[in-house]
C-alpha cells in the first residue's frame, strides 16, 4: 500500500489465507509498444514483465473478444482461461511463429497438470503473428460464450487468467497431440476483469512516501477458507498526510491462494500493546469480521482477486 499518515494510527487487515510481499529484479525485455494504441487496454501478466496481455472486446459483437499476446521469448507462447487460477480444467490457446516466419494458433485444453489436448472444436481465429527482437506477439479472436465443454467463458467479473512460455522451442510441427510440445520454461497467473479494462495510472507527485504493510511467513493452511488478521501501526508522522493509492502485495505463486482482503482504521484508545503486530486466525466466532477492536471504525479499503492498484483521483486524498 502507498500512503502517508498522521501520528497514532492503527489498520487492521482481514485477509483470506494471505498477505506477504515479495522482492523480485526486474528482468525488462526488449521495449515493445508496437499494439499500445490496436487495443482497448493492454497488462503485464507478471511482475517482471515477460508476458503481455492486450484485449479489445468488440462493439458490434458482444460474444466477440480480440487479444494479443506477447513474449519475452522465441518459443511458443500460450494463454490460458482457468476456473481457479490453477492449470487443471483451463481453457487454453497456445501460439508459435517458425522460423520460416509461419504463425500458428491452436485452441486446447487441460485435464491435468499435463500438457495441453488438442480441441476438436477450435473456436480460436488467427489474425496474425511475429517473431521479432527476441519477442513473440500472436493476436487472435475468440468467442466470449461457446456451448463447447472443454471452453471457459469470458464472463462479467473476475476472469482467472494462467500463462506460459517456452524461451526457445516451438512445436516441431503444427502437432494435433502434445508429443512435440516441449515443457514451459515460464509460468504464472493473474486475474483480470476483462470486461471493464485496467484503470489509468495517475502520475504521482514526487513527496510521496510508500510504506508496505505485510503479514510474516504465513503458511497456506489445509482448510478450505481461513481468515487471517493482523494489528499495525503506522509510522509516527509529523503533521496530517493523505492516502493516495492502495496496491495489493501478494506473493508470486499465491495467486491462487489469496482471494480477498480488507483494511480498517482502528481507534488507538482501545488499541493495547500486545495487540499491536499480532496476528493469527482471526477470532472463531467472528472470523469474517476485522479484530474487535477495530469492528466500530472504519473501512479504509477493500481488495478481491482480479483488483489491482487504486488511485485516488488527482486532488484527493484520505485523510488518516
């Protein structure tokens, strides 16, 4: 979370499962804009900025989507639609370019963690494809609904979204089983609401301070849903500061894992020491409510699988 604060504040943050931070480099691949102003929106898929999604859903076709997707790699490529953000049950298109610079697209799909099947009905339409600067970039079409077993909608809300690549093979023939496709060297998974797009970053002013807030070293429990809470406290400040934008921090690797949190302002009266970094399954007979200390104050954000960073409009701040 990017925020500045007053003296003697305290947020508590209700998460299912789990909230930690990771440190990554950044590996940046060869600059690309080429599609920026082809497509309605455009996001990395991964942190370090190897695989890029761009999508326009159609205006005279609602059942219709376009989408490119780009590589940091010379080997096939592939998206895929999954119900979990989990390779199992996902709806896959996979995409290569030869080096005689012939581009192919196949619709598959998974049953397990194995590689993709071949779809006997493909409902994936190539437009073109490019094999350039060490980049691979496949765009193509498909249907939003389909009535086929093996496709997973595009519907209204959060899409689950797992990609891959492999850095330099492609298939060694336009294959229609899986013997020539060799295992991604990449991997990973986001989740998108592909309906209403991404929203516009505004420019920071340069003042800003950024403070991350993060639970410790949580494990992945065995249940079905756990709720987990912990107690902070703010950096001690010296005059009032206003929050300006609130970004999720989840664990690579944990997407799939982590489906909400919520962050409320705490009365520092109740607020005792012990209390203070804390943190545990939150209470058995409220688990889905913030700590007790915290249920009578306010609501400062909250954050599902599929939301991204919040800026607040330029001129506006949350006062805390």
């Amino acid at each position: 979370m990017s925020t500045a604060v007053n003296n003697m504040n305290y947020l508590t943050i209700l998460s299912t499962i789990i909230f930690v931070s990771l440190s990554q480099n950044i590996i940046s691949p060869n600059e690309s804009t080429d599609w920026e102003d082809e497509f309605d929106y455009n996001t990395y898929l991964d942190s370090n900025q190897q695989f890029k999604l761009y999508w326009t859903i159609s205006t005279e076709s609602n059942n219709t989507i376009e989408l490119g997707i780009e590589a940091n790699a010379t080997g096939w490529i592939a998206l895929g639609i999954s119900p979990n953000g989990q390779m199992p049950g996902s709806d896959v298109a996979i995409g290569w370019v030869d080096d005689d610079g012939n581009s192919y697209l196949q619709d598959r799909y998974t049953e397990g963690r194995t590689t993709p099947l071949y779809e006997s009905h493909q409902n994936l339409t190539l437009i073109s494809g490019e094999e350039i600067d060490g980049m691979t970039r496949i765009r193509f079409m498909r249907p939003k609904y389909t009535c086929n077993e093996n496709d997973i909608q595009v519907s209204d809300g959060t899409t689950r979204l797992i990609w891959a690549f492999h850095s330099t093979e492609d298939p060694s023939s336009e294959c229609f089983d899986s013997s020539s496709i060799s295992m991604h060297t990449n991997k990973g998974s986001q989740s998108l609401n592909l309906n209403t797009g991404i929203q516009t970053p505004i420019e920071l002013e340069g003042d800003i301070e950024f403070i991350d807030i993060h639970m410790d070293e949580v494990s992945v429990p065995s249940e079905d849903t756990t709720y987990y809470c912990k107690i902070f406290k703010l950096p001690d400040l010296d005059d009032t500061h206003h929050v300006v934008k609130f970004e999720p921090i989840v664990q690579e690797g944990n997407e799939g894992a982590v489906h909400h949190y919520v962050i409320y302002q705490c009365d520092e009266d109740i607020i005792t020491d012990e209390a203070i970094d804390a943190e545990g399954v939150c209470a058995t007979d409220f688990e889905n409510m913030p700590a007790k200390e915290c249920r009578s104050s306010s609501l400062l954000w909250g954050w599902a699988i599929g939301g991204g960073a919040l800026y607040l409009p330029e001129n506006v701040g949350l006062p805390i």
